[in-house]
C-alpha cells in the first residue's frame, strides 16, 4: 500500500473514532451556523486537528486544505491533502447514522490516493490511482448498465445556495422520465463510494465543494465509473458540479442533465481548490 494511503487510513480511523464519541453522546455536540444552512460542530473540529496531527506528525511540508480551516501551507505544495472532516455534519447533529470523514491526496494536481470512512457502518472505501478501489478488502468495480431505465440515482440539494434549487429539481424531473428513484442521504463522499459499490447506479450535484468530492472522486474511478461535470468535461473540482456514472449511462444523464441548466449556470457554481 502507498506509504501516504496507510497514513490516510490512519487519520480517517482515528478522525472516526472521535465522531463516533460525538454520535454515542449526542448532548456534547455543539455546533454553530457558518452560513445559510451550513453547519460546524465541536466534533468537526475535534476530526479535522486530528486528522492533521496525524498528516503532520509523517509529512511535516506537506500542505493541507481542509473544510474548517482553509489552506494550511507546506514547504512542499506540490502534495496536497485534501480532507473533509466530518461529511454529513447535518445528518451527524441530527443523529442521522450517514457521515463519513473524507482523504483524499493530490500530487502535481493529479488525486493519488484517497479514503472515505464511514464509522457508523465501519466501511472504509480506498482507492489508489491505478490500482483500483475497494471497500474494507473487497475490491469495488462498476456494473456498466447500458440504460436508465430502472436505476437508482443518488444526489445532492444545493441547499446553500437556493437559487439552484429551481434548476435542481428540472434536471431530476427530466431523468425520472427513465431512472425508477432517487436517494439524497446527504454526504457526497458517500455517494460517490456507493456508485464504485453499486448501491447507486449514478450521483449528481449541482453546487459542491472540492473537499466534498476529492476522495469519492478516485475511489469512484478506480472502480470503473466515468466522472465529469454537467459540461462532461473533467474540471469538476474548479467547476463546482458533479457527475458520475458507469460509462454507458454517463450520455444518457447528461442529455437530461444539460438541458435544465441556465446561462449562468457556470457562475453561479464555480468553485476552487
């Protein structure tokens, strides 16, 4: 295993182990509005110095970006670990059993190594770049399914920024023509870690941040999906919207897709790492 993934799996088990605390005795939780409908608790911030205690006490240059705290500057810019310390805040405050802390490692802007771990169900799903995805040792791989008709789509509301939200639901009342249902549990890494396990046959959201998807990112396209943006080109981490799927299906989303966004779709989304 990468030397750089071991460390990853490291601070993902013990950044869940911490939330995990936090779940069992929910009467220690605090949290605090960052912005409309944006949450962070104690135990975000609790994960988040663990997790770069861990990345620190191995690569101390490395630079970190993180949900909570931003940019944290190395010597080496050149690695970059990209976490989200606790996805799902809501559903974690609300006692909803569906979170997970989110790793993912860039070097030269290319995602080599990623980890999501969901501590509630213990599942911890990684990828390396090259070598494939698994979930805990069984190794993860797309069911490549040659139409909609029948699929399970997992997405995301845009509930930071409501204006999207017209859009959102024309682009789900267009693929409902074919898909049977839709599940919004409200973590992206997950999402995009049960596409590679074939508990959703798709994900799509429209307003995402890069810390978001980084890691689900890799460990979806290393067990065969096609990722892009609702441009189907791959700049979804600048772009802020997501797409992914097996490879047969990934035309036939965005035909549904595309036509529902506005002309200003692209600013009203785009982000940076």
């Amino acid at each position: 295993m990468n030397p750089m993934l071991n460390i990853a799996v490291r601070a993902a088990r013990r950044a869940g182990n911490i939330l995990m605390q936090g779940f069992e005795r929910r009467d220690e939780i605090e949290s605090s509005s960052k912005g409309s409908n944006d949450y962070v608790t104690n135990f975000d911030k609790a994960s988040e110095k663990a997790i770069v205690d861990v990345i620190r006490t191995a690569y101390p240059d490395h630079t970190i970006i993180t949900e909570e705290s931003g940019l944290l500057a190395g010597k080496d810019d050149e690695v970059q670990w990209i976490i989200d310390p606790l996805d799902g805040t809501t559903n974690f405050i609300k006692g909803f059993p569906h979170f997970a802390v989110s790793i993912a490692i860039r070097v030269k802007n290319r995602t080599e190594a990623a980890v999501v771990y969901n501590p509630v169900t213990n599942e911890l799903f990684t990828a390396q770049r090259g070598k494939g995805a698994k979930m805990n040792e069984l190794r993860l791989r797309v069911e490549n399914l040659r139409e909609l008709k029948g699929t399970i789509l997992a997405t995301g509301f845009p509930f930071k920024r409501p204006s999207l939200m017209p859009t959102q639901f024309a682009m789900m009342a267009s693929l409902a023509e074919e898909c049977a249902d839709f599940r919004r549990t409200g973590s992206a890494a997950l999402d995009l870690c049960y596409v590679a396990a074939n508990r959703v046959d798709g994900y799509f959201e429209a307003d995402i941040k890069p810390w978001d998807i980084a890691a689900g990112d890799l460990i979806a396209r290393e067990a065969g999906a096609l990722v892009c943006d609702f441009n189907g080109t791959p700049n979804y981490l600048a772009q802020g919207h997501i797409v992914a799927t097996a490879p047969r299906l990934m035309k036939a989303m965005l035909n549904h897709i595309q036509p529902c966004l506005p002309q200003n779709f692209r600013a009203l989304t785009k982000t940076a790492l």
